[in-house]
C-alpha cells in the first residue's frame, strides 16, 4: 500500500529500548544464515575483516540478488498456473487444494523481494500490480450479505465483475462480456479507488479461498472447488470465473517478469543503481530496510490490525498465511543487509554486502543492527512456529481479549521498530540521508479510528 512518507532524522539520539531483544533460537533459513554471521567487536577485528568491499560491488551484488530474488517468483508463480491450469481442467477437493499450496509456495519469494521495493522507484511503480491489498473482494466476485451493499467510498463496492457482462466506472459504461487480462487490468483502482484491487495476488488468493468469513475465530476461506466445476456449478458463472483465474495468474506472471527484468543487465533499476552516485546507492539500500520495516511491515500489515483487533488488515486475509508473508519479508530484509540469498532451488548466493561494508567502517552501528536483525526474526519465528502448529491463526493472534496472541504480534512490531533505529544508526555512521515510510498506527496512533 502507499501511504504517507515522513522523514525520520538519521541524526536523532537513538532509541535505548532495548529490552525487546530475544534470545530464543532462530529458524529455518534464517537460522542458518544469522547464527553463521559472525558480529565482531571493533577492538577485536582483523585487517582483513576491516577491509571493506568496494561500494560499487556492494551495489552490484545487491542487484544480482535483486534478479535472483524476482526471478523465483517468476518460476513460482508459473508453477501456481500449472496447478490453476489443472484446477480448472478438473475442479475438485484436490485439486483445489493443490492450487492453494502452489499460492502460498509463491509467496515466500516475492516477499523477500519487498525490501527492494523502497528506494527503487521503478519497482514501486509494478508493486501495485502484484501486491495490492487490502481490497474490495466485492469488486471481483459474489460476497456474503455482511459485507454489506455499499460503501460510500467505493462505488463498485459489489460490482461483481464476474457477474455481470457490463459495469459502471462513472461515465463510462465498460464492457465485460470477455474476461481477460486486458479487461482485469483496466480495473485495478477503478474508479480512482485504491481498494479496487483486481489483480494480482491477492486477487488470486480471494478467487482460490473465498471471503473468510470466520472473523477473528479459527479458519480460513472456504470457497468450494464447484465454484470452477462448469457442469454442477456453484455460486454462478463458473466459466467466467475460471476465465478471471486464469488471466490473473498469466498476468501476475507477466508483472513479475517485467519486475525481474528491471534488474536485469540492461535493466531500468540496475542501471540507475550501478550508473549513479555510490553513496546514494548505499543510501537507497538502507532506505528499503528502513520503510519495510517501519512503515510498512511494521505499522501498517502488523500495528495496524493488532489495535483494531481486524482481520480485515490482514495482507494475507482469504488464506491465513499472514505470518509466513511477514517472516519472509524479514528474511529478505537479512538477505539485502548481508548479501545472501538462498533461491528456490536450494542453492545460496553469497557476495559482497552492506554488513561487510558497514561492519569494516562503522563496526559499532552494524554489530546493533545485526542484534536487531536477530531479534526480530526471534520474534517473526515465534509468529510463524504459532501459525505453523495449528494453535492460533494469525487472526486469532490479533483478536480481542487474547493476551497470549497479542503479545506474539506486539513484539513482532516491537523488534522491527527497533530494528529501523538499527537502520538509522548505519545510516548516520556512515554520513548518509534517507527517507523512511511512516504509518499513524506508529507515530500518531489516536489518528487511527478504532470505531
């Protein structure tokens, strides 16, 4: 989502909570990758380990991780076509789950792209088109009677694309008699409206679960496989709402491909990178960091919902897989600080890194940000070891009266807080500016309406 930039001075006195700091073990690839880095205090550094990389190879590096990094997502999201493709081909019990296992195996790599997204204004730009959320389901397809006929905000609250071979977008009378990718594109905020989300993941992730409609109580959406079946259908039109599916996953695709390329070696966003000023370049990187972790994860996907107890804030709200979309966009917050990737495939990329950059030039700085890079994955692990057992979803997490759940996603926000102070504190040792993304839910929560 964008919301409102502020600007957080790099020169402030640094925030001296840190009491947050966890000590459990970490998990997974995370685990492996953080326990092997090692943080070596000034005194006790070599000259070797206070050689700095170059900047510039920095930078080339974090690109090439970039175009790795997207390029996964490519290949994921082409597997979950396959399993649309047979979704479709034969609408059953099975083969819409395996359809949703191939949506929640494409996420893991996109979401580690996101800390790119910050700083590289050319990746800001295709964001919406494979991201966006929250969203108007409404817009997409039917919906229960309490989401309500109308929003005041929104007049294609139900437009109901699928339903419905011509809508109204103001004026202009649209014909949807043909579902394709060029029609669901025309309809991403329709209207001027942010929420009118039609297209990518999360327009998927509705059309493969259905609203969930369970609140903050156990259980995700629960959309029938009959809802695809063109001979016994449910739910009506069936065949247009197969032809939705399966232009939103050939078009999530084609906005992933043109996101990779972009790191690519003629790539828009490499070469502004590699072409300008080397500082800026480093700047850009922490400025990433900063935003997602602030602004963006840290307010408006994880703060923003715990105080209005909503599952509607959810970034992953038909599935529940909201925790595992968080952990991995902090493990690609590890993966651009320490120049380590490890792909789809199994294989690990490893290269120069701003931690070796930082570590060799400002060794105090980056040996906290590493502690707090530590500690906020301590704290997504234990979100994700929550959801993963089976014990509370995250909606549950987030609900009211649930002490235990609440605590779990408050040091979620905590940890990450802390860890954009980290961020600050590289950013000023090594004499450069950035922006980060705020959120009203972090700096001016009695602006957030809780009604």
């Amino acid at each position: 989502m964008r919301r409102q930039v502020v600007g957080i001075s790099v020169n402030a006195q640094l925030s001296q909570n840190r009491e947050m700091m966890l000590k459990s073990s970490l998990f997974g690839a995370a685990a492996l990758l953080l326990a092997s880095t090692a943080i070596v205090a000034p005194a006790m550094m070599t000259p070797a380990q206070a050689a700095a990389p170059k900047a510039k190879a920095v930078l080339a590096h974090y690109a090439d991780l970039a175009y790795a990094t997207y390029d996964d997502s490519v290949t994921t999201a082409k597997a979950l076509d396959k399993a649309v493709d047979a979704l479709l081909a034969d609408p059953t019990d099975k083969t819409l789950a395996a359809a949703r296992d191939a949506w929640k195996a494409a996420r893991p790599s996109y979401q580690q792209s996101e800390a790119y997204r910050f700083g590289n204004p050319e990746v800001d730009e295709l964001e919406g088109t494979v991201n966006a959320w929250p969203l108007d389901e409404g817009l997409i397809d039917y919906v229960a009677d309490s989401y309500g006929d109308s929003s005041d905000s929104n007049p294609l609250y139900r437009a109901n694309v699928i339903a419905n071979k011509e809508i109204q977008i103001g004026k202009d009378k649209v014909d949807a008699s043909v579902i394709d990718k060029k029609l669901i594109q025309s309809l991403q905020e329709a209207g001027g409206v942010e929420s009118n989300v039609a297209i990518g993941y999360h327009a998927i992730e509705f059309l493969l679960w259905g609203q969930d409609l369970n609140g903050t109580g156990p259980g995700a959406g629960n959309r029938p496989a009959t809802d695809y079946d063109q001979k016994n259908c449910t739910n009506g039109n069936c065949d247009r709402r197969a032809a939705y599916l399966k232009a939103a996953t050939d078009l999530l695709i084609d906005d992933l491909t043109a996101m990779r390329d972009l790191w690519g070696k003629e790539g828009a966003a490499r070469k502004r990178l590699l072409g300008g000023n080397e500082k800026e370049g480093l700047a850009v990187i922490l400025t990433g960091l900063g935003s997602l972790s602030y602004g963006e994860l840290g307010g408006e996907r994880t703060k923003l919902g715990l105080m209005l107890h909503d599952p509607e804030e959810e970034h992953d709200c038909f599935s529940d897989n909201t925790y595992n979309s968080h952990f991995y966009d902090q493990q690609g917050m590890v993966n651009v600080y320490t120049g380590t990737y490890t792909r789809a495939d199994g294989s690990v990329m490893k290269g120069p890194s701003l931690h070796d950059y930082a570590k060799a030039t400002a060794a105090k700085a980056d040996a906290r940000l590493m502690e707090d890079m530590k500690a906020t994955t301590a704290a997504m692990t234990t979100m994700k070891q929550t959801g993963d057992s089976g014990k509370m979803a995250y909606d549950q997490m987030i609900g009211p009266d649930n002490p235990e759940g609440n605590k779990i996603v408050q040091d979620v926000v905590d940890t990450l807080v802390a860890q954009t102070h980290g961020v600050e504190g590289v950013v000023s040792a090594l004499g450069l500016k950035i922006k980060v993304e705020g959120s009203d839910s972090l700096d001016n929560p009695s602006a957030v309406s809780t009604e």
